[in-house]
C-alpha cells in the first residue's frame, strides 16, 4: 500500500515537473522581431547646452502655489523661443493657465488621430541646508566628466528639451508629419499638474482631440536593474498607480503635561499610524506589473524562466515575494507613507490637536473611496478622524494596451535606435504620478518612457541630491524622439 501511494505521488511529481518544464521552454517571446539601425544624427553638444541653459533657471514648484516665481517660467519661455527659433515660427503657441505652454504641429492628414508628447518644466526645490552637498551646484547647469548637472536635468527639463531638439531638428530638415503632433509641456507636474496638464488636456478634450498617441516620463532604459537579465530593458510605463492623501486627526482636552490622561492626543495618534503600517494593504500581482514579468520572462535563463512562465502556480509565491522589497512591493500592493506629523507647542502643554498626513499610491483595482474606508476600518478609533487632504487625489490610471500599434511603435523605435536591437522592451507599472493621468480614457495609448539609461544611482538622484544625466544619454533622447516622430507617420 505504502509502494502505491509512493508511485502515485512520484508519477505526480514528475507529471508536475514535466509540465512545468514545457511551460517554461514553450514561453514565447513577446518582443517584435529585429528591426533596420537607424542612426539619427545628433548635435550632441548643442543638445547638452541647451538642457543646461534650461536647467540655470529655477522653475520650482513649492508647496503653496502663491509662491511661485513667475518670473522664472516666463524666463524659461523666453529661452525656449531664442533657443528653437523655427518650432515658435512654424507651431502654434498656446499658453495654458498662464505658465503651461502647449504647441500645434499641423499635419497633412486630419483624419489621423493625432499624436501628444508632454514633459514638464517645473522641478522640485532643493532641501535647504543640502545646497553644499551637491558636486555642482544644483541650478549650475554645469557640464563636467561628461553629464549635464543640475534639477532637473532627470526630472523633467530633459523631456522638454529633448522634444524641443527633435522637433527643431525636423522642421529644420523639411519634415512635414502627417498626423497633427501636440507638444505639451506643463508647469506644475510637482504639484499634481492640477492647473497645467489637466488643463491642457481639458482644453484638447473641449476640440475634440482623441490622441492615438501620448508619451510622457515615467519609464526609461536600465540596465543590470532586473535581477536574472543582463540586457538593456526599456521600460515603458502603461499605467500609473493613483495617489490620495488622508489627514489624521485627534483633538481633545489639553491640559499641563504633569496630570497627563492614559493616552495623550499624540498617543492616540502615534497608534493610529502604527495600525496602518502594522496591516498594509493586500498585495495583487496583476495590470502593468503582471504584463511586465511576462514580457520578460521568455527572455530570462531557464531558472527564473520556470518560476515567471508558470503563475498559474507559483503567482501567489511570487507576489509574497515581491513584497519584502522596498523596491518590488510598490508594484503589488497601495502603499501607505506618513509624511507629516504635528502637534504639540510647548514642552510642558499637552497638545490640544495633533494630525498626520499619510500618503497613499493607489493600486489599480482600487480607489480613492476604497482606500479612505479601509484606513478608517484599520484604525478603528473614533478619537481619530481621518479625510482627504488637498484637491489632487486621483483614482488609478487605465492600462493602454501592451499589444497595440501605439505600443508597438514605440517599441520599434526603441530597436531601430539601439545598437544591434539588442534591448528587451516592456510596459510596466508607474508607482509614482506622471501628467499623463489626465489622458486617462481619453487615449488607448498612454505611456511613459524617457530614452536614456538609468541606472541605480540616477534613480536616487531623481528628488535628490547631485541629479545629473549623461550627455551621451540626452543625445539618446533626441535620437529617439526624432524617429519616432517620422515613425508615427506609419502608425
């Protein structure tokens, strides 16, 4: 009897094994198949000047909107017009809630969907007190050891740039596009891009405009990044997660802080905010990060391979797995981040309010109201009140179809201008925010994709100190952008 149940499990063992196995060799790959090199000529010095000129005035964005310095933006237009003379004499120029700029280049064919590329031209400010920790100054534009150095010149001047170059590269060679080509460059992505990019878009909507294509950051080519893949992989963001911010408040009694009660206004709170990181939210491996792992997945070893080819089985493993990473668990489950916590005036006063503000990256399949009812579940507390904080929360993105032409010209480009096709190319999910989300149902391809290299340090860099971007990588950029403009006509 024992003999049989030990040959039975043995046959299912090996029948598991067999089946795993052919999953796994079976894997088709996902990747077009070889494309022509184009090699696209490059002023590379001109481009790495112009993004540094760029990135000399300071366009931030600070927290309150009644402290931008306007006179920045408007100093950064009047360089964008010196510097690509015949994209502001041939497009139109439009500009959107006073600072947003967005362009029109007409095609010769109307009945053509057209296509959008956005960047924006606001940074992020520099924490006070770090200005000394930069190899060069922050707003320097300096270009030394072969990069550009400066806010910016990652996060997100390079796109505008970029854009810039190619377009006046085009136009300067006789280039006409047959479908219309808007450049929409907005100026408050840092904070939401509630009154730049939502405008833009709104305005578009109000014409009319159903865009085939738009592209925006939020991707770009790593390298080394993926554990198990030596080849370059460019990423392409095909959806972005959501964002809301929720306030938490007690308010009680104050007092002098020799008679304090069992728990102070801060205490209570102070548990709150463990409540929420004691019981994230459930992981989900599906959408761009789903898609992501099986575009890469036929081109891994055989190892990696037998695990990512066969989530019919190992799915729920897998997702496990990903959430003991500060870097994967972004990608399957909505994060929860306090930010701000305050309360308190004196040392010996017991707060009479105390408040928190947590952030949460909503993953698609949820929403804004799903995630506040479920904070307020978790918590428990009726001594803590919890609501939306600000006007800039929204709900997940839709995903635009990994299949498509639009995706499917991107993608081309990509190989047609790196060297030997050798790069994987695949969507992906965004966990942080991007322009791009106003476009959301309004465009089936909506992507985000920068086309120079990554690496570990960069992404760091990115909201951080010593941001700087290899020339030879804004050469990339405008390389890219120019191809896929002349591409687009055969879309």
């Amino acid at each position: 009897m024992i003999r049989k149940i030990f040959l039975a499990l043995l046959a299912i063992v090996l029948v598991l094994g067999a089946t795993l196995t052919l999953h796994a060799v079976r894997l088709p790959s996902l990747q077009g198949g070889p494309e022509e090199a184009v090699v696209v000529p490059v002023d590379t010095t001109a481009a790495a000047e112009h993004l540094a000129g760029a990135i000399r005035i300071p366009t931030i964005s600070n927290e309150r909107v009644e402290d931008t310095d306007t006179a920045a933006f408007t100093a950064l237009h009047e360089y964008f017009a010196r510097t690509y003379p015949l994209v502001h004499e041939r497009l139109t120029l439009e500009t959107v809630s006073n600072l947003s700029l967005l362009y029109t280049w007409e095609g010769t064919d109307p009945g053509l969907a057209p296509m959008v590329l956005m960047g924006h031209q606001d940074v992020v400010p520099v924490i006070p007190g770090t200005e000394g920790d930069w190899t060069h100054p922050p707003f320097s534009g300096d270009i030394v050891d072969g990069a550009v150095w400066g806010r910016g010149s990652l996060d997100d001047k390079i796109s505008v740039v970029t854009t810039f170059e190619a377009v006046e590269g085009l136009l300067r060679d006789g280039f006409q596009p047959k479908r219309t080509i808007y450049l929409a460059f907005g100026h408050d992505e840092e904070r939401g891009g509630t009154r730049g990019a939502k405008e833009i878009v709104a305005l578009l909507a109000s014409r009319g405009v159903e865009p085939a294509f738009v592209l925006d950051e939020g991707g770009g080519m790593t390298q080394g990044m993926i554990p198990g893949v030596d080849r370059t992989v460019a990423i392409v963001g095909v959806a972005e997660k959501g964002y809301v911010n929720l306030q938490l408040r007690v308010n009680g009694p104050g007092g002098h802080s020799s008679a304090p009660p069992k728990q102070t206004n801060i205490g209570i709170l102070a548990d709150a905010i463990t409540e929420l990181e004691e019981h994230p939210f459930p992981a989900r491996l599906e959408a761009g990060s789903l898609s992501a792992i099986q575009h890469i997945a036929p081109e891994m070893a055989f190892g990696p391979r037998l695990v990512l080819g066969n989530l019919w089985l190992f799915k729920p493993l897998l997702t496990k797995a990903m959430t003991m990473s500060q870097e994967s668990a972004p990608m399957v489950r909505t994060t929860t981040a306090t930010t701000i916590i305050a309360g308190g005036v004196k040392a010996n006063v017991l707060p009479i309010t105390a408040h928190a503000i947590v952030n949460f990256r909503i993953l698609p399949g949820e929403t804004r109201e799903s995630v506040l009812a479920r904070v307020r579940d978790v918590i428990g507390d009726d001594r803590v009140q919890v609501d939306v904080y600000g006007d800039d929360a929204v709900d997940p993105s839709s995903v635009s179809d990994a299949d498509g032409p639009a995706f499917k010209l991107l993608a081309r480009t990509v190989r047609q201008v790196t060297p030997d096709n050798d790069v994987i190319v695949t969507p992906y999910l965004v966990t942080a925010g991007t322009d791009a989300k106003y476009w959301s149902g309004r465009s089936p391809g909506v992507f985000r994709f920068l086309a120079a290299k990554l690496t570990g340090d960069a992404m760091g860099q990115i909201h951080g100190t010593n941001e700087h971007v290899p020339v030879a990588e804004v050469a990339r950029s405008v390389g890219f952008l120019t191809q896929l403009i002349r591409n687009s006509d055969s879309m």
